[in-house]
C-alpha cells in the first residue's frame, strides 16, 4: 500500500507540476475520495478527477486508468481518513473556545441602580 501512494503521489505531481508535499498529500487525499467512493460510475469518477486538476473536459482514459490502478491497491484508505480525522480533532482541543455566559435576572436587579445618576451625586459647579 505505501508503494501504491507513492506512485500516486507521482501521477499526482506529473498532474500538477512541483507543489509542497502537504499539498500533494492533500491532492492524494481528494483522488482517493473520489476514486473510492461507493456507488459512483467511473465516468462520474473521470468527471470528478479532471475537475480537480483543472480539466473541463475530465481526464483522459490512459491517465483515468492509472489512477484507478493505483487507488485500488490502496487498500488502508479508511484507516488513513479516520487518522487525519483523529489528528484534527487533537489539534482543535488545544484551540481557544468561545462559550456564551448567561447570567441570571437576579443578578441584573442587584446592579440596577450602578447607572442612574441621584440628585445628590450631582456636584453645582
């Protein structure tokens, strides 16, 4: 299975030229969700993965072929989406959490007089 991302990290970049690793992992990460996706037709799938590399017309079929190929040696796909998964939600724990503070009426009452202005706090100048 390694060698197989690794060859489709190659069919990835020939696509779309020298980008950064992350990049093309995320590239990777795009061509298996469409290529492993239940109940889709291979000329849905054709669509799909020409629209990702920027090509209107979808993909041709030697290339279409290739990665089909390579995506079905891909064999630990969803144990890889449930580790990213994982990996992003450990990350958001450690981010800041706004939480709305509710405070009761009672509260507001106590502190009612805070803002009115007496007679006798008036100072004549």
């Amino acid at each position: 299975t390694k060698q197989a991302y690794e060859m489709l990290l190659n069919l990835i970049q020939k696509e779309m030229g020298d980008k950064p690793h992350d990049v093309l992992q995320s590239a990777a990460d795009e061509v298996l969700a469409i290529m492993k996706e239940d109940n889709v037709k291979q000329k849905e799938q054709r669509k799909d993965l020409g629209a990702l590399f920027g090509k209107s017309k979808g993909m041709d079929d030697e290339r279409f072929g290739r990665f089909l190929n390579v995506s079905k040696k891909i064999t630990d796909y969803t144990a890889q989406l449930e580790t990213h998964q994982a990996e992003d939600e450990k990350k958001g724990m450690d981010e800041e959490i706004e939480v709305p503070v509710i405070f009761d009426a009672d509260e507001d009452d106590e502190d009612s007089g805070l803002d009115e202005v007496k007679e006798e706090d008036m100072v004549e100048e």
